[in-house]
C-alpha cells in the first residue's frame, strides 16, 4: 500500500509529502524533488528543510512540532527555495490518517504556491481532495455543523448510493439500524467538543451485506482557530472482527486444553508481566488467578531462589533467550518441590516478542536421586569393601591377571580358564572383533575405556555389559596397570520409553511448551503430536498417526507401553509410564509418559491429552549412583587421595584405605586428634590448631596444608579439604579428603630454584653489558681521589703548608670516595646471589638508581634519555633487586636496539605512571629499528634472541619476576619505528 501511495502522489501534479507519526518526513513526490533540486536520499528526515528559508525555519518547526503535538489538520505559511536559489511563498497544508485503533500513522500534505492559489481558478487549484479522491479507501468531508459535502469514489463505489443522496446526513441511510443511533450520538458529541471522531459502526455494501468499519475523523482549524471543515475515513475492519471473535473462540478452548494437559503452563506479556496460570499451577499453589496474576507469582518460590529466579527472568526478557532454570515452588500445604522452569518467547513476522510461554516440571525425585548420590559417596567403607559389579585388571599391555569371583560366576569360568586373553571367548562373536580392536587402541593411547558388548553367562545366555577401565600410573606418569568393571546393563537396553502423539490442530502455545505433547481420540488412536515431538523422532505428523507412533518407542518396551496404555483408555484412569523413545539420530532417551482424559459437560470422555517428558539425566544418576561405589576406591589410590569424616563431639575419625597409606597407619588403627597431632611436623602445630579452633567455630569449609614426619622419617606434604555437615541427630562433622601433595610440591621448589638460576644468569649477562659504564663509574672517582692526593701532599710540603688547602683537598677526596662506595654498593645489591624479599619499594627511586649505573653506557652509544616520572605513584611491594634487573634489562635492550641509527637521534623515554586500573607502570620508548605485532610475543620465549651475542633469557626472565609479583609485561610496536616494553604492578595499598 506504502508503495502504491509512493507512485500515486509522484504522479499528481502537486508538491505531496507524507511523514511518520512523529512528524519525521519518510517520503517527498517528484514534483517537490523537481522543483528544489533536492535528490530522493537527501529529502527525507530533516533532508527536505534545507529547501526552508533560514529565517524562517525556525518558526516553520516550532508550529510543525505543534501541529503535530495536537493531531489535527492544519496549515503554514513558509518560503520554499526553488532549484535556481529563488524562494517563493507557499502554503503547506497537512492532515493525519489514523489506523484501526484511532492512533495517528501517517501524515499527509500538499505545499501549494501563494501565488498560484490567488491566480488560479478554483477549478485549476491543487488541493487534497485530489489526493484523497486517489486515496485506497473511503474517505469524505463535512463542513463545521457536520453536513457531509463530499465522498469520494471508493465509498460511493462500496455504498451504491449517489454523491446527492450521502450529502448532507442522507449517509446514515447505509448505517445499519442498531448501529445508528450510538453513531450519531458519538458523531454529534464530537462535533460539540472539536476532538477527533473514533467510531465503529456497519455499512452496508452495494449488494445488501453490512461490514464492520472503522470511523475516524479530523477537524481543520482556519486561521482564527474555528473550525471550518471536517475530514475522514472508514476503514474496513470485518476481517479484524471476524479474526477477534475467532481468536477469543479459540484462546477458551486453548485454556481448556492447557488446563488438561498434565504439567504446569503460564504465560506472560513481552514485559514479563504474567497474565496466564494453569489450573494445575493455581491447585498445586493454592492460589486464585486474581492472587498470582502479574508478578504476585513469585510469592510462592522459595525465598532463597526468589533474588536469583526473577533476575535470571528480566535477563531472559531482556536478551529474548529461552528460560532453563531450576528452583522451588511452596505448594499448598507450605512444602517446597523442586521444578524446572522452561519458556520460549513467541515472535511476529516482524521478529518482535508478542508473548512468552512456559511450563514448570516437577523435579523433586530427580534432585532426591542427585543427595542420594552424594549420600551414597560418603559411606565410603560399604563402598569400598563391597562392590557389586564384576571388575578385573590387565598389565600394561592388556594381559589380564585378575578378574573377580562374581566376574567368574557369572561366565561359569575358573580364574586359569579365563586369564590373559582367554576371557575374550565370552564375548558374543558379533562384539568380540570391535571390542577387542577398540581395547588394543586404548592400551595404545592410554585413553579410559567406555564400550558395550555382550557376555555370555554360564547357562549360555548374552547379556549386555558396558565396559568401563582406566590406567594407573607411576609416579614418572608410566602406565603400570589397568583396572576395571563390567557392569550389567541388559535391563536397561529392553527398557526405553515412547513419545506419545499430540494433537494436529493445537494452537501455537502446545508447539511452543518446552517439551513433547499429545492428543488422542476416546479410542487411542493419535490425531496430533506437537513440534517438539516431531523434531525429536525425526517423524512426520502423518507418519505418527493412529497408533504408528510405536515406530518411536524402543522395541523392548513397546508392549509394557502398550499394554498400560490400553488399560488406561478402558478405565478411563491417568497414563503414568516409562519407555525409551528414538530421537531422530537412532539415540535412545527415557521419558516419562503422562496422560489425562477430557471429559464433555455430560461427562463423557472425548479427548485424550498428554506429555512426555525426558526423565533421561535421572536415569543416567540412578546408573551413576551404582557406578560411583565401584570407581571410588581405584579412584582415591590412583588419585593418592584419601576421604574422611570427622565427627567433631566425639573426636571420632574415619577414612578410606587411602587415607591410612598417607598416614602411614594400619588399616583400622583407630584415629584421632591426637594420633594425627603426633604426626603433624612442629612448625606446623599452630596451622593444625587453628584448623581444630575453625572447626570448632563451625566454619563452612576447611582448607589447610600441614607437613607430617612419618614413623621412618619421611616428610610428606598433605592438602587438606573439608565441608561441614551434620548427621541425622544434628551433630556436627565435617566430610573431605586429603591428598599428598608431595611430589607437587618438590617440583614447585625445583622450579623455583631453577628460575632463580635463570634469574642470577640474566643479572651476569646485564653486567657484563654494563662493563664499560661501572668502569666509568669508578674510575671517575678513583682518578679525582689520586689527583686531590698529589695536590694535598704538595700542599702540606709547601714552606709554609698550606693547611686550609690540603684540608679542602682532602674534603673532595672524601666525597669521591662516597661516590666510589656508592656504586659499588649498587652493584653489589644489583648483582648479589640471594633469596627474593618483598618490601615496599618506590619504582622512581629503583629507576633513578638503574639509569646512574646506565648513565655512561647510554652516553657512549649516543641515546638521549628523557624521563616522565610521576611523583605520586604508590609504592609497589616486591624484591628491589628483582625489579631493578627487569628495569635494567628492558633498558639494555632499548639502547641496543637503536645502535644501528645513523639517519635520526636516538632518543630513549622512560616513564612511570597509573593504568586503568590504577596499577603503578613502568614504560621504556625507544627509536630503534622496531619489530613486528606479529613477532613480538616470541621475544618472551626462552631462549629465543635477535642479538647475535643475546642469550634468549633477559625478556622471559623478566615476565616471570613481574608475574611473580601478581603484574604483567608486554611489548608493542611504535607508531613510526622502535618500540615500547611496559610492565605494571599493584600498589602496595590495594595489595
């Protein structure tokens, strides 16, 4: 339609425009284009006011924003300039068009000259009659008393009737009769007041047949503020009523259906404001509608979810992101469950949020299933001491040497018959070649083994076993065994669920309820199943019909389904059921099937509703349950980590078999505070006494490290972790583990002690690079202190000595020599071999200190140094002289770098500051010969150098000591040429 208006007003005669709501121009025709010289881009928004004269063209848009402001037709008096920089006067006249609700969508307007109005025949004036007599819809006039003087062709070609019958009032003769009379009233109400007209009322057509339309209108305002004319249009709005009338029709019956599909559902506006509940919902709550509606909902959840749900929902509302969040919801009798809540916003064409839907699943078993987990990990000796699955181990090279009494029962074998790899002629002879390709494949990669396969038991009978080993190694990360089990697994290969169908015809809120839906017919035969359901199966609609939808169902568990299904649509009782159903890839998933019969006000049965839900993770938590009371113990030996809980009242400790190797302690020694106390290495006592006054406090967690001297002498180094909880009686205790971290830590000092080395060696390599200077440095003094010498010994062998003058002399021999000191005393702290120490250091003053050393080496390689030292920086705690060697070494390396400039000065900036995070800064600027973005990270690297005479260890060094002290180095080209290195450190204030 936009478009048609478009080509329609290019080819009137007139300047036509149109603009948005706002008043913003979108469109110009072609004769306004023509007659400013103004390109199509260029005329919209503000593009057009260029063709306003300057002086009045803010006059123009103050009444143009008050036309606008008001709604109403109007006209203004302006100069439009025309191609050739000549302005002439015309009138700008304006009218706005309303939509089905009676808000102003467009304007509408036609700029006619002065002078061609005052010259021209009425007949030849330009006007919006011409554009409206063009308009696509019915539109006519009245004058101020609301005497109709004009209609155009598309209402009399709708109505039938003649210009001279609709003049005057004779229009209301095609008003249908119980719509008249509230037309009028409302037509001559707004006659009385001036405001705009907003009315619905039935025409009707040529043929006899009555629409609905839609009655908008208009005053104009003449210069002295009366009005003189009326405007306006009807809007055909049948189909919206048909479509409204439909859509409540069909939002009763979708309640209807929500409300018998067996999950909780809601709904909310784009805002979150939620305007829809479920009765399932409102039972479960005991709440009305009218006491959950827009966010009283939130009442219910548990008050230690409720902050972190509603601000995990506006983030969802916010970004428009589907809602996958857990937390609880108080039932009526004031107990909490758990539920999963799950929503999906529904979008228009245009791509905008019109709606949300959701649904809460209940997920109270499943989080039971995750505690018993827990519950079940802590009970470490019936874990350990009995474990109910067949397990075995293998040498490295896949030898088994152990397997299992109940391993053995179960295959009918004798350990003689079954080792090495004999217990391969067990496997089902369809398994037996990938199994065992897949097996040697691990051995190979040392990676875990997961893999099913087929065992035979004694009488002759496969079962299926999932496989499951991981290796063991050494200390020197050798694998020396492999240890695993074989757990049964057949009753859940013939047991997986079925998706039920769900109905063809449910509207959009079933496809968008996060999970999968169904309908039936009194008799079970399937007519609908929703989105999910068929992105999930990879089945069509038409193939899931009828009773079709078994193809889903696993093969196993067809008959269970079946058979409880067919049991529920003769009792007319719920459907609650388990199978596996096939996702469209061929995987299997548990769901738990739900279904609910409809009943008609007689109370007969007419519909079928239901669910499935995928109850899968539950499944699989139940499977780990069993599974974790085999790996635990093999996990904690190859792990070197022992568990315990202490039960605090009572001094009472107990541990796995682990915990008693690290403690150097028999199996079932019973173990205290005391007995460990013993063990604990003296300097440790007072870290051990503080985690027994922690505990004591009832702290949450306890996070400690100790040092114990076993009974042969051996110093072990132990991490311990544990969290509070107390038992059924509410006693305290405390359940964690503790690991030997000894190899660790004799690896973190070995490490150290080698940085160290690195360190030390890349002091060494500095200064011989500086040997020049230091000479320098001592040898100025050195030579001032001989001279004054000479000078002192003839002033005192004068006749007679010159006392005053030797005593000078020495004065000066005293100062060289404090300047000699001085700089051995820098060098011996730049370069002595001794352990870090951090203190409070000033980065101005340990630079200051560095660049008096360098002074001399910077001058005989012809570099100006300037430096910007910003006098407030905050002190940085570290090692003084660790930080002066990167600061020396960054400075070597900038002077270096520009030794090869002969066309330019070399110039080296040094500066200290704060970043952006107020952290102190170190910077050096140099005018080098530069490296490339892409090369200057492998600077960092050991070893690498782009000397001829470098080490590679002076930057890698230095990264690690600004790391050590919790900071960063880098490096980046300059803009031109040479480079900066910058390294920054926290104050010691936010340390």
């Amino acid at each position: 339609m936009e478009k048609d208006i478009a080509v329609l007003a290019d080819a009137l005669s007139g300047m036509v425009w149109a603009a948005d709501a706002d008043g913003s121009v979108r469109f110009v025709n072609r004769h306004w284009r023509d007659y400013a010289g103004i390109e199509s881009p260029d005329a919209t928004d503000m593009g057009w006011a260029s063709a306003v004269h300057p002086d009045e063209l803010p006059r123009f848009l103050e009444r143009w924003r008050g036309v606008v402001a008001l709604g109403e037709a109007a006209e203004i008096d302006v100069r439009l300039r025309r191609h050739d920089g000549q302005y002439r006067r015309f009138l700008l006249s304006s009218c706005p068009v309303r939509d089905e609700g009676g808000r102003i969508s467009r304007w509408y307007g036609m700029a006619t000259e002065t002078a061609q109005v005052d010259a021209a025949p009425p007949a030849a004036r330009p006007d919006l009659r011409s554009i409206i007599e063009n308009i696509p819809m019915s539109a006519w006039s009245t004058d101020a008393d609301g005497n109709c003087d004009f209609v155009n062709q598309r209402w009399l070609s709708y109505t039938g009737a003649s210009l001279d019958a609709a003049s005057g009032w004779g229009w209301e003769a095609v008003i249908h009769p119980d719509d008249l009379p509230g037309l009028r009233t409302e037509w001559q109400a707004c006659l009385a007041s001036g405001k705009s007209m907003n009315a619905e009322a039935r025409m009707r057509r040529f043929d006899g047949v009555y629409r609905w339309f839609l009655f908008l209108g208009n005053p104009l305002h003449g210069e002295d503020g009366r009005i003189s004319k009326w405007f306006g249009t009807n809007v055909d709005v049948e189909d919206r009523r048909q479509a409204e009338d439909a859509l409540r029709a069909s939002e009763r019956n979708l309640v209807r259906i929500i409300n018998t599909i067996p999950t909780t559902a809601w709904s909310t506006r784009p805002d979150g404001y939620c305007d829809f509940l479920s009765d399932r919902w409102l039972d479960y709550a005991g709440f009305t509608a009218e006491q959950a509606i827009g966010w009283n909902w939130s009442s219910v959840i548990h008050p230690e979810d409720a902050p972190g749900l509603i601000t995990y929902w506006q983030g969802c509302l916010a970004a428009g992101t589907p809602v996958d969040v857990e937390a609880r919801m108080r039932r009526f009798d004031g107990v909490y469950r758990w539920f999963l809540f799950r929503a999906n916003p529904f979008r228009d064409a245009a791509g905008e949020i019109v709606k949300w839907y959701g649904t809460n699943v209940d997920i109270e078993d499943r989080k039971n299933a995750q505690e018993a987990l827990q519950a079940s990990e802590r009970d470490l000796d019936r874990i350990i001491n009995t474990i109910p699955t067949t397990a075995w181990s293998t040498r490295p090279d896949g030898y088994c040497d152990f397997l299992s009494d109940r391993w053995l029962d179960y295959a009918g074998f004798t350990a003689e018959q079954a080792i090495g790899w004999n217990w391969s002629s067990v496997i089902h002879p369809e398994d037996a070649p990938g199994l065992i390709a897949y097996w040697q494949g691990c051995l190979a990669a040392g990676t875990p083994v997961d893999v099913e396969a087929r065992m035979r038991r004694f009488d002759g009978v496969y079962r299926w076993f999932l496989f499951r080993a991981n290796p063991w190694h050494d200390a020197e990360g050798r694998i020396v065994k492999w240890y695993g089990t074989n757990v049964d697994i057949d009753d859940r290969k013939k047991t997986d669920e079925i998706l039920r169908a769900s109905e063809r015809n449910l509207s959009l809120i079933i496809n968008t309820i996060p999970m999968l839906a169904w309908a039936t017919r009194p008799d079970g035969f399937c007519d609908f199943v929703n989105q999910r359901w068929i992105e999930f199966t990879g089945i069509s609609a038409i193939q899931a019909q009828g009773w079709d939808w078994k193809a889903a169902i696993h093969p196993d568990d067809v008959k269970d389904l079946v058979d409880r299904w067919q049991t529920a649509l003769a009792t007319g009782q719920p459907l609650d059921s388990e199978a596996r159903m096939r996702r469209f890839d061929g995987a299997y998933r548990w769901f738990l099937f739900r279904g609910n019969p409809l009943h008609d006000d007689a109370g007969i049965l007419v519909r079928w509703y239901g669910t499935n839900v995928d109850i899968e993770d539950r499944k699989r938590a139940e499977e780990r349950l069993l599974r974790s009371e085999l790996l635990l113990a093999e996990g904690q030996r190859v792990s070197q980590t022992g568990s315990f809980y202490w039960r605090v009242e009572s001094d009472t400790i107990r541990g796995s078999d682990e915990l008693y190797r690290i403690l150097g302690l028999q199996v079932g020694t019973p173990i205290s505070l005391g007995r460990v106390a013993a063990l604990v290495h003296a300097e440790d006592l007072p870290a051990l006494n503080e985690l027994i006054a922690q505990a004591l406090e009832g702290s949450e967690n306890l996070l400690h490290e100790l040092r114990l001297k076993l009974p042969d002498g051996c110093l072990v180094f132990l991490r311990i972790n544990a969290s509070r909880n107390r038992d059924r009686e509410g006693r305290l205790e405390y359940i964690g583990a503790i690991q030997d971290v000894t190899e660790r830590r004799r690896s973190e000092q070995a490490l150290a002690e080698t940085r160290s080395e690195l360190a030390y060696m890349a002091r060494v390599a500095s200064m011989g690079a500086l040997t020049a200077s230091i000479a320098h440095e001592v040898n100025q003094p050195l030579t001032g202190i001989i001279a004054n010498g000479s000078a002192c010994m003839r002033m005192l062998c004068a006749d007679p000595p010159n006392v005053e003058g030797a005593i000078e002399t020495v004065r000066r021999t005293i100062r060289d020599s404090h300047r000699a000191a001085d700089v051995i005393v820098r060098l011996r702290t730049l370069f002595a071999r001794r352990d870090a120490a951090a203190e409070p250091v000033d980065l101005n003053e340990a630079t200051r200190e560095v660049i008096a050393l360098s002074v001399s080496e910077l001058q005989r390689n012809l570099v100006t140094l300037h430096t910007e030292f910003d006098e407030s920086l905050d002190p940085i705690r570290g090692d003084r002289m660790q930080l002066q060697q990167v600061i020396l070494n960054l400075l070597m390396n900038a002077s270096s770098a520009m030794s090869t400039i002969e066309s330019r000065s070399r110039v080296l900036v040094i500066r200290t500051d704060r970043d952006a995070d107020r952290w102190v800064r170190f910077s050096i600027q140099d005018n080098g010969v530069g490296i490339g973005a892409e090369h200057i990270e492998r600077l960092f690297d050991p070893l690498y150098t782009t000397k001829s005479n470098g080490l590679g260890i002076g930057l890698s060094v230095s990264r690690a000591i600004v790391e050590s002290h919790g900071g960063r180095l880098w490096g980046a080209p300059g803009e031109t040429d040479g480079a900066t290195f910058s390294f920054a450190i926290p104050g010691h204030t936010q340390d």
